[in-house]
C-alpha cells in the first residue's frame, strides 16, 4: 500500500492527508499532543504519538512529509531517528519557509536566488533542508510563504477590534493558501523531482495592511486601525517577519508540476474562506 509517513503533522500535512486518503493512500501522522490522536483518526489518518518508535512506519513508508519546526541542532527528527536516512521511499518532501531568502527589499526572488537569511528562524531552516537534503534520500524542498486557510484567516480580528494594519513602507509579503500547498505536494509526489527546491506561494505579493483591509471589506466593517511598525506591539516572531520584505516568484510549481492555483490571491482566497463559514 502506498503510504506517507508524515513528520510533525501538522496544518499543511493534514491537507494534503484530505487529498491522499480518498485516493486509497495510508497517511500515518506523528504528534506530540495526545488531544489530537481521535481527530487524526476521524480524518482516516494513523496517529502516532511521539515520541514513538517510528522502525515499523519507516518500514512501510513508501513517501515521508517532515513539516516539524528546526531547533538549534537543524531538523529534530533527523536527529532523533538517524536511521531515516536509511528509508526506501521514493519521495521525501521537506516543509521550509521563503524566510530563507532574507530580506530583498521588497524585490523578486526565485529558487535559484542565494539563501541569506537575516533571522534565526530563517538560518535553521537553511540548516535543516541541507541536512535534509544530505541524507542521499529523494528530497524536495518546499519553501513556503505565509499560510492562511480555514482557522487561520483575519476574520475574528478584524470582527473583534482586536486587528491593527502594521504600516511600514515597502513591506511586502507573499502567502499561500493551505489547500494549495497541498496540491503542490501532491503534484510534486506525481512528478518527482530529487533535490528540487519549490517556492510555494500566491500570484499575488502585498502589503499585509491591504490583506486586513480587504478582509474588513468582505465583513462590511471599517478598515482597521493603523499603527506605525516604530510604535507597534509584537511579538519577536512578528517582528522578525517585518524585518524582511520581497516578493516571492511561483513559475516553478506552475511549470514543472503543472500546478494551476485555486487561490491565486487573497480576495479570491478570503472571499472562499468567508463563503465556507456561512456552510
């Protein structure tokens, strides 16, 4: 039977689970929250609650997805299970971020643009995929832009006031929408492609302001609140993703894997999102 072996199932992975269960594929997901085992299990896939002994599930994998965050030491799964390295499977895809890149000022990159990552999240992911990628295994790299999808829209912030547009000057981010992200995956699966590395994003490179703005639109709600980026309150997280402003080029997955967006923007994507809530 084919199976994925998925590493740290999360947001992303369990999209891609919805594509690949109906398609008779056994998804066998690890996490470390045992809440979320009977959910796994409501959505066909097979938890495995870490940490575990992952001898028998590197046995059957056939396909393995890693999506776990890096710590210090680079990818924690290739730390604690070494023997991965020795896997048969015949796709591995590896979840990376376009943090990678750094900052560009609000200019292009593509996937042959240098890795010059300025924040520390973004210099443990270049960790990670080369050691992903020195494994010898099938590897593919997908560098993923900011991900949105049902539970992670702006709604409920901008409902609740609690929303503020963050203006700074030629910042631009690039996103993606969750269930695009899986038919990457799943197109990437049908045209394997060893050491490739797939920036995945919209069409549609923008300001995060106009993002909340829009979404204020679409709940006939005034726009949100400015605040200069000098006088906002963040988190280090957020403020490490203003540090860095660039649009993201997406010709890859479109050429190479045939992949035609269902979101290639936020309006068509929130517009979606808002419609399913009503459902």
């Amino acid at each position: 039977m084919t199976t994925l072996l998925s590493l740290g199932h999360g947001y992303s992975a369990r999209a891609l689970a919805r594509l690949l269960v109906p398609l008779g594929w056994r998804v066998i997901g690890t996490t470390r929250n045992p809440a979320k085992t009977e959910a796994f299990r409501a959505e066909g896939v097979v938890p495995l609650l870490w940490p575990a002994d992952l001898g028998e599930a590197l046995e059957r994998a056939t396909h393995i997805l890693c999506s776990a965050a890096p710590d210090v030491a680079g990818d924690p799964f290739l730390q604690a299970v070494p023997e991965i390295a020795q896997s048969r499977a015949e796709w591995v895809g590896y979840l990376s971020t376009t943090g990678v890149y750094g900052d560009h000022q609000g200019g292009w990159v593509d996937e042959t643009t240098p890795l010059t990552p300025n924040s520390e999240r973004g210099k443990l992911r270049v960790l990670a995929e080369s050691q992903w990628l020195e494994t010898g295994l099938p590897v593919h790299v997908f560098r993923l832009a900011g991900i949105y999808g049902p539970g992670r829209g702006p709604f409920e912030k901008v409902r609740d006031g609690t929303a503020r547009r963050i203006i700074k000057p030629n910042q631009i981010f690039s996103r993606i929408h969750v269930d695009d992200i899986a038919q990457v995956l799943l197109g990437s699966i049908r045209r394997p492609n060893p050491g490739a590395a797939y920036n995945v994003c919209d069409d549609n490179p923008s300001p995060p302001e106009d993002v909340l703005s829009y979404a204020a639109r679409l709940l006939g709600l005034p726009d949100p609140p400015e605040v200069p980026f000098d006088e906002a309150e963040m988190t280090p997280m957020q403020r490490a993703f203003y540090s860095e402003s660039k649009r993201v080029r997406n010709d890859r997955i479109k050429r190479e894997l045939g992949v035609s967006l269902v979101y290639p923007d936020y309006p068509q994507g929130l517009a979606a999102l808002l419609g399913a809530e009503g459902t």
